[in-house]
C-alpha cells in the first residue's frame, strides 16, 4: 500500500465523530519561548527573520525519462508542427538524421528541441552494443546549431543542454560546452548587496513572516505556536486573517492559536464587517474546533445580524462554517431563507455557489434542527450540495486507497453488488454503496433502489437512523474511506466538511462502515486488503455469495 506523500510525521488517528471542541483534559503543547523572543525582539529585522526561520527547499535534480512533449522547458505546450518536429527528433534513426532534421526545418525548431536532439544521441549512441560511428562533422554541425540559438534558450534549457553534452563526452573545453557555460553565468545576474531593512516591530514582523510565500508553502508548526503567546489586542485584523488563513490551508489545528483568534474577534467585534469574520471564522469549520471562548457565539449572531444584509456570500460562507460545528443560529436561517435575500442573491455573479450552500443549510435545518420553524429553501431553488469530488480528492487521487478497495470488494462480493462514487440525494457522494437484506445477505445493486428517500420518513435528533439489517428490509450500507488528508494535521479529528457528510449520511438512515486510513496503510498487498475487508463486512453481520453465505 503506498503512503501519501508531503504527511510525515503523522501519528495514527483515533477517529472520534463529533468531536468538535477541546475540552479540559485536551493537551495543550507549550511553545518555545527562544522562538518568541526572535520574533518579539525590537532588534529584530525581517532579513534576520527570514535568515532564522525560512530556510530555502533543496530543490531536486531530476535528468530522467523525457517529458518534453508534457511541457517544453522553453515555453508552454507547442502544437502543430512543432509537436511534428519533436516526433521525428525522438525517433530519428541516425545522428545524421537527427542532425537533418534540426537543420532542415529552421522556422519550427524551438529552444526545447536541442535538449530533445541531445538526449536522442545520447540513447542512438548507447542502445547497441557495437554503435555506428559518428562522423566528427556531424557532431561539429549539431554544436554549431547549438552555439548559434542558445542566446534563446531559457535557464532551464541552457542548464540541460550543459548536463547532456558533458554526459555525452563533449569536451569541458570546447565550443559546445564553454558557450553554454558563458551563457549561464551570463543568465546569472550579479547579486546586488543586501538592502537596509527597517526595524519592525510588533505585528508588523509577525505579518511579514506569515505574508511570505516560502512560509506558507513550508509551515513551521513551532513558529505557528509562539504567535499564540503575543496578545491578540496589540496585532492587526490583517494579521489575524493571515494565521487564521495559514492554519486552514495546513490543517493546523492549533487550540491556543484558535482560542487567540476567537479572543481577538469577541474584542474586536465593532471593528470588523463581514468580509473579515468570515476570513476568521473558516478555521474553526474546517478543523472542527469549537473554541472555549464563551462570548464566540453570541458575538457572531450580533455582527450577522448587523452585516448579513450588505455582504450576501459573506453571510453564507459565515454559516457553512457554523454549519460545520453544529452552532446554527434560528435567527440568522430566517433571513437567508426569507424570499428577499434569495431573490436579492439571484442575479449576482456568485448566485449559483450560495444556492449551494443554502442547499447545504437546508439540509442540516431538515436533519439537525427539528424545533426550526422559520422559512426554508424553496424546491425550485435547490441544487446539488457536492456535485462532484473535492477538489483535495481529485489533486490526491493518486495517493488514494479507492482503488485497491474497489479491486478487493469487486473479488470478493461481485461488481453486481457494490457501486462506487453514487452521490445520494441531497447530493452527497458515496465511495461504495451496499444494498442489505433483513437477514444479512448483501443484494445485487441493480435489483434494488440504492437511495434512500429524502428528507427521510424519520430523523431523531443527535442519532443515526435505523439500526442496520432488522428494521428496513433493504438497508444501505455505505463503506466511507477516511484518508489521511481528511484529517487535521494531527490525525485524530476529521475535518469539518468530512464529519459533516458521515454525520448527514447516518441521519438520513445510512449504515457508514469506516475505513481508516492507518489500517488501510498496515496492509500487504491486496490477499491482506479482502481478509480486512472480510471481517470488516462479517462484524457487521453481513453474508454474500451464491447462497447468501460468506464467498
């Protein structure tokens, strides 16, 4: 089983549905106070900030198989006869072809076809045992042809064209590689001294750390801590936007940085809108962290009430994250349902994403909140809440279990009697789906209604439905893969919008059968994957085969 990528350090999870805030008992690690001191010094500079805390990534050297047809390092993706050219330089049968080609066809080659050209000597001269010879013109030719475009080539062209013609043997002192070399260093400007940085303080450092793109795309979870210990009142919402934004990109869930967050927005309150709130707010939803803060709620019903009406999508992306957490104010559903915020939504640029979430609220009002008894989203006006994967599914999709699962369930059920990626109304989606008898025997799909009917005969609050397999003769069972990026950083807590689904699922009457990624990671090949997903099935009384016993 392959492990995703750009995880490490992760510890196994212990899933807990619902759990949504720290409690006392929750550990709190302390953060370095030698970090804080650098970053709250009045000496401190943001030269000597980016010198202690953003260390430049190695960046690897990749010389593998050719990807110059994916993307040309001259330029984006060529067409026509360039791609044409290309074909006919990777599979040029001579060095005297290869060399006829490039200089037969002046106004199609490209910077990227001289790294093709070389490369392509490089395996005519290494793929046979006994290679032909090649003429030494032939080779002047090629690094005449070289000498004379590489003034176009870019930095990347120039540094493979050098690594290809020093592998092939070309001579460090001669004209192919000395002109490559003289047009790199020239590439290479001087670097100019350092300019004078003024002196930074306060917030001020803070904000040029978290604003720096190295820092955001490689977190320092200790620097992330020691923000924690400065006061929330001294720094700027500016500030406090950035860290908030920084621990939902990275699923840093962080409480006392959180706490420090819903500290500054119960203090700041009269000074914020909308538009900032819902900036700070997105953490809490996406990390399902409810904060201790006991004024976090009534200071958020307040600035909805006073705010909902001039920043529409604000509004909405304020309660999906509310939403997340189970803490749905009645008063700020009754006007986002009310028919003039929908009719003044409808012609406004972002009207099909808030109809969307709307739709999201709409169901939670219908499966979370029975003492509701305000307006709801009109029929007409709803429409699928997840019309398809997450966008974080489909960047990962290669890192993902889905696969071996979908092989080991199609070996050991039948592919009749699963289906895989069936989003269910409202429009949630579902990994696999299974169709239960009363008794335990799992049914072929096709000859089943594989949803059930929604909004559901019966919901009880803060309990999944039925019980599978002795109530309703046909009970859905759905298998709910948890990955390791459908976690906070730390691996225990799943993230807000994952917990929402499974917890919805259940409320509609869906059986969810879990399937943690760490026992997904501990097992050996697929034989290992269907014995799991055996006893994973059999725990939860379920029979499959010919005669309905275990196949």
């Amino acid at each position: 089983m392959r492990r995703p990528r750009g995880e490490p350090g992760s510890r196994a999870p212990r899933p807990t549905e619902g759990a949504t805030c720290a409690g006392p008992g929750e550990s709190w690690s302390p953060s370095p106070n030698s970090m804080l001191r650098v970053l709250l010094s009045a000496q401190a500079s943001a030269a000597r900030l980016s010198g202690l805390l953003l260390l430049p990534p190695v960046q690897p050297c990749y010389l593998g198989p050719s990807k110059w047809g994916d993307r040309p390092p001259g330029g984006g993706p060529h067409a026509g006869p360039v791609q044409g050219l290309q074909r006919l330089l990777e599979q040029a049968r001579s060095p005297g072809e290869l060399l006829r080609w490039l200089g037969q066809n002046p106004t199609k080659v490209r910077p990227h076809h001289y790294p093709v050209a070389l490369r392509r000597l490089g395996q005519l001269l290494g793929s046979r045992p006994q290679p032909p010879p090649v003429e030494q013109a032939t080779l002047q030719d090629l690094s005449q042809l070289i000498i004379r475009n590489c003034p176009s080539f870019d930095i990347h062209t120039i540094h493979v064209c050098l690594h290809l013609a020093v592998l092939l043997g070309f001579p460090s002192d001669g004209p192919l590689v000395c002109a490559l070399e003289q047009e790199r260093r020239f590439r290479l400007p001087p670097k100019p001294p350092p300019p004078l940085q003024p002196v930074l303080r306060g917030g001020q450092r803070l904000e040029a750390a978290l604003s720096c793109p190295r820092f955001l795309r490689y977190p320092r979870q200790h620097l992330i801590r020691s923000l924690a210990e400065a006061r929330p009142e001294e720094l700027t919402p500016h500030v406090m936007v950035l860290l908030a934004q920084h621990l939902a990109r990275h699923r840093l869930r962080e409480p006392q940085l959180l706490e420090a967050i819903a500290h500054f927005l119960v203090v700041q309150e009269a000074q914020l809108n909308s538009k900032v709130v819902q900036k700070l707010v997105l953490p809490f939803g996406r990390l399902n962290y409810l904060p201790l803060e006991q004024q976090f709620m009534p200071c958020l019903e307040r600035i909805l009430a006073r705010e909902a009406g001039l920043a529409p999508l604000a509004t909405v992306n304020i309660l999906m994250s509310l939403c997340q957490l189970r803490c749905l104010p009645f008063r700020a559903l009754h006007f986002v349902f009310s028919p003039g915020f929908i009719n003044h939504i409808s012609g406004t640029p972002h009207a099909l994403i808030v109809r969307r979430y709307l739709s999201l609220l709409d169901t939670a009002v219908e499966l979370e909140l029975p003492g509701y008894r305000g307006p709801r989203l009109p029929r007409r006006q709803q429409v699928p809440i997840f019309p398809q994967p997450l966008i974080t599914d489909r960047a990962r999709c290669k890192y993902s279990h889905k696969d071996i699962v979908a092989e080991g369930l199609r070996q050991l059920l039948g592919e009749e009697k699963y289906r895989q990626d069936l989003t269910v109304p409202p429009g949630y989606c579902t990994d696999f789906l299974l169709c239960v008898s009363s008794s335990g025997a799992v049914l072929p799909v096709r000859t089943q209604d594989p949803f059930l009917p929604y909004p559901p005969r019966s919901c009880l609050q803060g309990q999944a439905a039925p019980q599978p397999t002795t109530r309703d003769p046909a009970q859905r069972v759905v298998l709910m893969l948890r990955e390791r990026w459908h976690f906070c950083r730390d691996g225990r807590v799943l993230l807000g919008s994952r917990a929402l689904r499974e917890r919805h699922l259940g409320l509609m009457g869906y059986q969810l059968l879990p399937l943690p990624f760490e026992e997904l990671e501990s097992q050996r090949g697929l034989p290992q994957l269907k014995s799991y997903l055996r006893q994973k099935l059999q725990a939860l009384g379920l029979r499959w085969g010919p005669e309905g016993g275990c196949g």
